[in-house]
C-alpha cells in the first residue's frame, strides 16, 4: 500500500510587532515542490524556507502578500482608477503547507515588502534580532523570522 504524502500544516500570527509560530500540525497532503532555483539577489517578494541544522536550504515556497503593507483604494471619481495605499500591518494570521522532511530544523520567512514600523521587533523564537539584508530603494528581501519546527 502507497503511504500518503506527509506535510505540516504552519501557521503564523503577526501582532503587535511580532511574528510567532503559532502551531505546526502534521498532515497527510501534498504540497508544492520547491520554488526552485533560488532567488536572485536583489529579487522581490515574500517566501519561506525550510532548513536543515547546517542552515542548507531543503525546501522554499513562494508566499503572496502573508503581511500586507498596502491596500486598495477607490476613488469617488469614476474616472480614477485603483491606487494602493501603503498601511502599517497590525494584525495577520497565515498557514502554509510544507513536506514534513526528518531533516528540517527551522522555517524561514523572507520579504522584501515587509518593513517593521519604527520599534518593531522582529525575531527569532529565542529573540534573537535578525539584520535585513540591504536598504536600498527597491530593497531586496530580508529575513523576517526563523523559527525551530523540531519537535
């Protein structure tokens, strides 16, 4: 008999200027397959990586939008078209499915549209601060979080 595929089911929250791992549910699914090759530097967009004990990517998934930072907005006047806005991000709750790998330590979330507002923390799980990776105009993407996903 063929095994179903195995995935965890990841779900994140974003309050209060912290992102957590709020649960990490096994399940019988089939996900994706990695979003592979990586990214080029200097690429935009958000996504997530899973880990091995020697930092080695084993798996990414391209996310869309987990925290928004931007809103559409209509104009009264019918002949404007939609404009987005940019909004500070206060509350988001998101999961995402990824293969149960034996070798997978942490998840990583990456984004280049997520910017921390002024005394935001963003960390790891044990409060480690993470350092973006540039500041440019049209930044790349930088790490967010890392969280363990053993155990």
């Amino acid at each position: 008999m063929i095994e179903p595929p195995r995935a965890l089911r990841l779900t994140f929250l974003y309050k209060e200027g912290r992102l957590r791992l709020l649960s990490r549910i096994p399940v019988e699914a089939t996900v994706p397959a990695s979003d592979d090759p990586p990214l080029l530097a200097g690429e935009h967009g958000s996504w997530l990586e899973l880990l091995d004990a020697s930092n080695r990517r084993l798996y990414r998934l391209l996310l869309h939008d987990p925290i928004p930072t931007d809103t559409e907005v209509f104009s009264p006047d019918p002949r404007q078209t939609m404009t987005r806005l940019p909004v500070a991000p206060k509350q988001a709750v998101f999961s995402v499915l990824v293969p149960e790998l034996p070798e997978a330590e942490t998840v990583a979330l990456f984004s280049s549209a997520f910017r921390p507002t002024a005394g935001t923390a963003i960390a790891t799980a044990d409060g480690v601060p993470l350092e973006p990776i540039a500041n440019l105009p049209l930044a790349p993407a930088r790490p967010v979080a890392r969280f363990p996903i053993k155990g």
